[in-house]
C-alpha cells in the first residue's frame, strides 16, 4: 500500500493571474490529496498495516520534478538540498527545509514535494512547482518620463525581475510614502500585472504602474490643544516649514510634506525647552481630510512646569578652568531652563566652527574627548547639572595625505594644507583645509572628503587623509551678446591649472603642460567695432615659499569709428591701445588669513587716429595712463566657489595715477577758462564757420595738454554675503560703488576709466579702462548720468551704486553640471557729481534667472529682468529683458 504526503509552499493569488495550467494542475491535485489525508487520519491506529511507522527513517530511492519550470530537473533538486540515496526521517525536518530553500531562491512558486511509493525502508519523492513569471514589459503613468529611471531603480523593476506578490505590494507602499512625503498626501498607486501569452514554457508578465499623485495637500488650520504658557502664535512661529494656507503667504508654502511636519513637531518641544518646560512633550497629533481637499492639524501638548538652571558643576577637566568653560557654556545659575541653549553650548551641530566646548576641545588637540550633560537634581523645579569631560589625550597627526589628484601635483595640494604631521590637531584647521582644497577650483568641492584613519586613542596619533576628485580646470570661454551697436563676440582660452615649468617637456602636454596651480589665459574679443586681443598669467605662490601671486597681463586692441553713412566701422579711423599690467598679492595674517594685499603697476597708452567724438576733441593724439593700483579683499565664502552655502567676500580698492599737476608747472585753471571760451564760440550759432572750426582746434590742443598723462584717483568697494536660509536656499545680498575723481578739479575728471550702468555687464566695444556694471532688466550701458539740463551723456558716469538681493536654490551640483536656479531685485544708479548724487534714486528691477557651470566651458546664464523704471528721457517702465551670457558670473 502507498502513503502519499503532501507538503506545500505556494503563491497562489499571483498564480492564478499568470498560468492558468498552473492553476490547473494544482485543482486536480486537491482532490485526492484531501482523500488521503482523511483517510490518513481515519488508519491511524493501523500504521503497521500500510508500511509507514512515524518518524522512521528511509531511504531515498528517487527524485523526480514536475510542474512547470524552466531550470532542469537535477537544478531544482540541487536547489532542495535532498539527494538521492540519503536517509530522512518521515515525518521529519528534512522535506521542510527543503520546502523553504526553494523558496527562499525567489525562483519558484507553489511549491509542493510529494513522498509515494514508500516500502522496505525506502521512499521516491517528487517536487511539483512552478516558475515565478519575469517582468516583460513595465509600463508607467502619472508621472513624467524623467521619473520613470528613478522608479525603476528604486524599486527593482527591471525587465527579467521575479514578479512576487512581495515586489507588487512593496512597490505600490514605497511609491505611495514616497510621494506623501512629498505633499501628495492623497496619492494612490494601483499596479496590475498582465500574462504574456507566449509560446515558450517561462512565464512573462506585462506590469502597469498607474500612480494617481492628487494635488499637493494644503493645511486649513493648525490648532494646538493644551497649550495655556505659549500662545497658538508663538507655536506656529517655531514650525518654520509647516504653514497654515494664507492669502498672503509668499515665502513658505502652505502644502503638507510629511517630513517637514515631523521636523516641526521637534521644534515645537525645541521652543517650550526655550522658554524652561523641559518636560513639555506632544501627547498626539492627528490630520483630518475636509471636504474641500485640504487638511486639518490637531496637535495636543501638554506643558508640564517651567524649569531653572541650579547650581553647573565642571567634572574632569584639567585644561581648562570652570570659570572659562561656563563663559563659553553661556548658561548661568538662576537663568529660565533652555535645553537647546545647553545642548549648543555643549556641541552646536548646526555650526560646525560654532564657540561651544566640543569644539574649543577639538581645536585644541583633543580629538577624543567627549562632553555630557547630566542633571543630578531636579527637586524644586530646579535643575542641577553637571557637564562631565573626558579630555583624553592630545592629538597629533601622524600621517598626512591626499589622494585622488591624477593632474594637480602633489606640491601645489600640500601647500595649502592647514595640518601637517606631529602637529596637534584642530578640528577648525580641517575644516579650513577642505575649504582651502575647494577654492583652488581643481576638485569636486561636493566630493572633498577629510579622511580620518588609524586613530590611536592610546599613543595619541591619528592619520588624515584628503579625499578629492579632479574636475577640469581648463575652460573655453565663449562670450555673446548685443551692446555698443552691434553683436560682441569672445573666445577664450584658460587654463587654470598650468605648469610653467614643463613648457619644453613635450612629454607633459595633455594638451599643455598642467598641474603646477598657475593661471595662463589667451583671450581674443571683437564685434565690427573693435578687436582686443589679451595674455595673462599668474603664479598663486611665487617662490614656492609664500602664498604670494605674481601676476601679469599684456593688451592690444583697435577700436574703429563708426561711419554713420554706411552704418559699418570705419578702420581708416581707429583708436589703438596698448596696457601692460604687473602685480603681486600677498595673504596676510592679520587681522585673519582670510584676507589678502593685492598691489599693481598698469600703464595704458592710447593713440587715437582720426578718432573723434564726443570724449575727445582731438582727433589725432595720445594719452597715457601710469596707475598704482592697491586692493584689499577678504573672502571666507563656503567651499564651493560655484555654489557658496555660507560666508561673505568684500573687496576694497583705489586706482592712483600720479599728480603730475603739482610739478609739471601748467596752469590749468587758465587752460580751464580758455577752454571755456573757445567752446562757447564752437557752441554760438551766430559764430562763423571759420570761428567756429578755430575754437574747435584749440579745444583739441587744450583736451591734449589736460590728458597727455592722465591724472586720476579711482575707488570701488564691494561686498557680497552668503546665507543659508533652509538647507541650500541661499540668499545673496550684494552692494557695489565705485567713484573716479581728479586730484585738480581744473584739470577735471578724465575721460576714461568711466562705469557703464546696466545690462548683463558685458565688455563694452571700448577699452579705455571703463567698466561695465550688470543691472538687469536694462539694456547694457542703458543707465547714463542726466546733465543739469535733463540731458543724458554717453560718456559713462563718474560715480555709480548698485543694490541685489538674490535667492538661489541648487537643481544639482553634480560634478559634471552644477546648476541653479535663482530669483532677483535689484538697482542702480550712475551720477557725475557728488552734486547730483542720491543713492536712493535708482533704477529698479527683478527677475529670473538659471546658472549652469561646466568645467569645459565655465558658467553659463540666462536672465530674464523687468525694469520697473523708464530709462533717462524716457517716460514708460523698460519692461522686460533678456540677458544670455557664457563665461561671466554675476
């Protein structure tokens, strides 16, 4: 007689959705596996009759598969763990665990092995299964196909993935989270999967994805319950990302993100442990659904009692007094409880370079130390506290290196490092290094990892490794845009990373030689009106001592004279300059290292040729220029230099020719009054055309004498700060002014040198030593000085100020593509005189715009500004422009 045992494993619901002959061949098993098990039941006091004694042993005499499966025969057994010829005990553990290794392999489904033919201590066995079906076919809707990656991958949707009912129920739960904790607080996602009918045995199956994402849910109310110290209003202050819906809202959104949400409930308990209810905590929060599609919030507090500092007792420290750590606790006996007051005096974890112990510890060796709080009392409603220290060892770096540099020269990278081996060691002189890395421009700021391996507690020792990823340092600059009257074009070449020294080592150029940090750039500019051709080069630590810069630059351009019978330029009347530029800058120590001393010698000769206009009134001349240029800048902007998170950078500079009047022995006031003579002839209608042209000349010759050697003083202050608003939304506040003045006010303030007010900030077609200054929302060099008769100039302004505010807000900052987006206003003004000047009547704007920087090609923009205010002579707003640029940063 024959037993037949049944045990069994299966994935039933998707089985009957993928093969309906699985379905099948399991229902015609059914039947007589229930008839044996009764009758099973019924003999049980008879099992000496059928040949099966329970928990016996037998022998397996053969293993054979049936059901539906792609993998051959001995696979599947392999995969059970049974042999042929073993021994196993019926009933026992050997065919369970056989069960759950096959389907712990995720290959199979309904798994059942049968034991039959059992007689003489021996037994054959058969597995009866079916293969998972694979994923086909994936389709996806509800969402855009730049989320479909995304999904896939998250959520191991690849085509020949095993479709369980695990993958369909995690995929549909992930799916739903994700987006609810977007704000898609009503997101439903249905997946379905469909046969394939195919020809072959395997089974496929098609799956559809449908995710319904709603509309981002928006908060009615917030009502705090249980609240009597703190009002709803101060609750509702401290959940900065949570808001309620308003009119008026602008800044912070009124959707509901769930991650948000939490955070804020935090920095509810964060305001009570402020105000001294250390106890306080929230009971329960619950969300409700209403009927208009937004959501309420209920949450119930309970206060407890308010709470004040005892006595503050110091254990275990020996480096430095109570007295001196209580000042940098900044927490007094008698002060209103303020746990997260205590908790940053301790370890501020939202300022890295904060003043609290931790830090002043680990700034001064003591890597190892470690900081506790720990309230020894709490009678009275007043806490003692003690702040328990293991200071530990000092700390000195062993080994110091870097990897990751394949192009940049190790000595360019050791230099600017702030730690070295058998100094102590600093978190602060880390934490600089990293930034110091990232402002070379050489590396991946947001892939700069410090490193700290082999720490040895016992010795005192720690090695530090830098981390960094090379990005390119070389760029093409192109440069378009319209201004001066017609297209400006630029192509440039830089090369940042340049190496001097192996000019003539034809091995290292890759395409040139590279990796000593210095600077060489080729630069080539024209538009119909002009040509400018420039070289430049600078060494960052001249001597390889000293972060000293050498700098030095050459220039020559022609501008031509624009024929206005033609419409052309006319190259038969040109202006030629010449300017050559050295400079040194040196970091300076005091007041910090943060700042640097930067010197310059320039001179400019300008040879005009049949030039005349109305800067000049002699057509055939020259100029010259011999400038002392001294500047003082201090930047300590966050890392990245293409997406600072933090810090600030102000400039300051003066630009002084010599004051050759008080030497030269010309009598410029008297030069002065007769220019003004012969130019009221040249401007007299009833004057004759002779008269006229005379004065004209001498005009000429006067203007020649004023700027053979031009006599100028010009200063320019700029400051930009970086703040850190929510995560990386950075806002950018930035205020520039700049004044060109004269030693002799006889003499006058010089035609060159001059700001040009608005646009995107392109380079004008002249080069007479003027600067463009970007105003958006304004055509370039639009914003021009009115004279005393309402008149505006050409001439560019002798004084100017701007005023921006920006907010900018990272999409990537990948190290292939940095990108961001941002949001201005700004304005500016341009003036001749102190006289005419008001720093309040400016030219206003706002806008859009996007950056995206690449290394090959440096920083690329787009803008998009509205004027708000008619430029000069005009009566109407200016409207919208658009400004495009390549290879400038705002």
């Amino acid at each position: 007689m024959m037993l037949l045992l049944i045990i069994k494993k299966e994935n039933a619901v998707l089985e009957k959705q993928v093969n309906n002959l699985a379905n099948f061949l399991s229902l015609k098993t059914y039947l007589p596996n229930i008839f044996i098990l009764l009758f099973s039941l019924a003999t049980l006091g008879v099992n000496a009759q059928i040949g099966k004694p329970t928990g016996e042993k037998y022998t397996i005499s053969e293993i054979t598969v049936s059901g539906s499966s792609s993998f051959s025969e001995q696979t599947i057994v392999t995969y059970s763990g049974l042999r042929k010829g073993s021994e196993i005990l019926i009933p026992g553990d050997e065919i369970s665990e056989a069960i759950k290794k096959l389907w712990k392999s995720g290959l199979f489904s309904d798994i059942e092995i049968y034991i039959k033919d059992v007689h003489d201590g021996v037994a054959s066995l058969e597995i009866h299964l079916y293969d998972l079906p694979e994923l086909s076919d994936l389709k996806i809707t509800g969402v855009k196909k730049g989320k479909f990656e995304e999904i896939i991958e998250e959520n191991n949707l690849n085509e020949g993935v095993k479709v369980t009912e695990n993958l369909i129920t995690t995929t549909k739960n992930y799916l739903e989270s994700k987006y609810r904790k977007e704000g898609f607080y009503t997101t439903k996602v249905n997946v379905n999967v469909i046969p394939v009918n195919d020809t072959l045995d395997k089974p496929y199956v098609n799956m559809v994805v449908a995710i319904d994402k709603g509309e981002k849910v928006k908060i009615k109310d917030i009502n705090f319950i249980g609240n009597e110290v703190l009002s709803d209003r101060t609750l509702l202050g401290s959940m900065k990302n949570t808001k309620e819906k308003m009119f008026v809202r602008v800044w912070k959104r009124s959707k509901f993100i769930e991650d948000d949400y939490k955070t804020d409930l935090v920095s509810v308990i964060d305001t009570y442990k402020e105000n001294g209810y250390r106890d306080a905590r929230i009971v329960s929060d619950s969300i409700f659904v209403n009927n208009d599609k937004t959501i309420s919030i209920n949450i119930n507090v309970e206060e407890g009692e308010q709470y004040t500092f005892g006595e503050i007792d110091f254990i275990g420290n020996t480096v430095y007094t109570d007295q001196y750590l209580n000042a940098i606790l900044r927490v007094r006996k008698g002060d209103t409880y303020n746990g997260v007051l205590l908790e940053k005096g301790i370890a501020d974890e939202t300022r890295p370079d904060g003043q609290d112990i931790t830090n002043l510890y680990q700034n001064n060796g003591y890597l190892f130390s470690t900081i506790n709080s720990v309230e020894t009392n709490a009678d009275g409603r007043v806490i003692d506290m003690e702040i328990r220290i293991s200071e530990g060892k000092p700390v000195h770096f062993n080994e110091v290196s870097v990897v990751g540099n394949d192009k940049t020269n190790d000595h360019v990278i050791y230099r600017e490092l702030r730690t070295r081996p058998g100094e102590l060691y600093s978190k602060e002189n880390v934490v600089r290094t990293v930034r110091e890395l990232s402002q070379l421009g050489f590396f991946d700021a947001e892939q700069l990892t410090p490193n700290f391996n082999n720490p040895n507690p016992n010795e005192g020792t720690i090695d530090m490794e830098y981390e960094v990823v090379e990005t390119g340092s070389s760029q093409i600059e192109l440069q378009g845009g319209y201004g001066g009257g017609g297209f400006i074009g630029t192509l440039g070449l830089s090369f940042n990373n340049f190496s001097l020294r192996n000019l003539f080592n034809l091995e290292s150029y890759k395409p040139l030689p590279m990796g000593d940090g210095q600077k060489l750039s080729l630069r080539l500019q024209a538009s119909q009106f002009y040509r400018t051709y420039s070289f430049s080069f600078s060494e960052p630590w001249m001597g390889g001592k000293k972060p000293v810069q050498f700098s030095t630059s050459i220039s020559y351009s022609n501008q031509f004279l624009y024929d206005s019978s033609t419409g052309e330029a006319d190259t038969d009347r040109r202006f030629n300059i010449l300017g050559v530029t050295v400079g040194l800058a040196k970091r300076l120590s005091v007041p910090d290292d943060f700042f640097t001393l930067s010197q310059a010698v320039s001179f400019q000769h300008y040879n005009l040729k049949n030039y005349s206009t109305g800067l000049f009134t002699f057509a055939d001349g020259y100029s010259n220029s011999l400038a002392y240029t001294i500047g003082l800048t201090r930047n300590n902007t966050w890392n990245d230099p293409v997406f600072p998170l933090g810090g600030s950078n102000f400039s300051v500079s003066a630009k002084l020719s010599l004051p050759y009047s008080l030497w030269n022995g010309v009598d410029y006031e008297a030069l002065e009054i007769e220019r003004s003579e012969e130019e009221a002839i040249y401007n007299d209608p009833d004057a004759s055309a002779a008269a006229q042209n005379s004065a004209y000349t001498r005009m000429g010759e006067i203007d020649q004498e004023r700027f053979n050697w031009l006599e100028f003083y010009k200063v320019k202050f700029k400051g930009e700060w970086y703040t850190s608003i929510i995560g990386k939304l950075v806002l950018k506040p930035t205020i520039e002014l700049g004044y060109l003045g004269a030693y002799n006010q006889a003499r006058g303030v010089i035609p060159f040198e001059r700001f040009y007010l608005g646009g995107d900030g392109l380079g004008s077609y002249s080069l007479d030593g003027r600067e463009a200054i970007a105003l958006r929302g304004y055509p370039n060099q639009s914003i021009q000085p009115v004279d005393t008769n309402g008149n505006t100039t050409d001439d560019g302004a002798a004084i100017y100020n701007k005023f921006s505010l920006e907010l900018r807000y990272p999409i990537t900052l990948a190290a292939s593509a940095k990108i961001y987006a941002l949001t201005f206003v700004e304005g500016g003004a341009a003036f001749n005189t102190f006289r005419d000047y008001n720093p309040f009547q400016l030219k206003r704007s706002a806008g859009v715009g996007l950056r995206v920087f690449m290394p090959a090609f440096g920083l690329l923009g787009i803008d998009f500004g509205y004027g708000f205010d008619p430029l000069p002579g005009q009566t109407e707003p200016n409207g919208w422009e658009t400004h495009f640029i390549i290879g400038q940063q705002f």
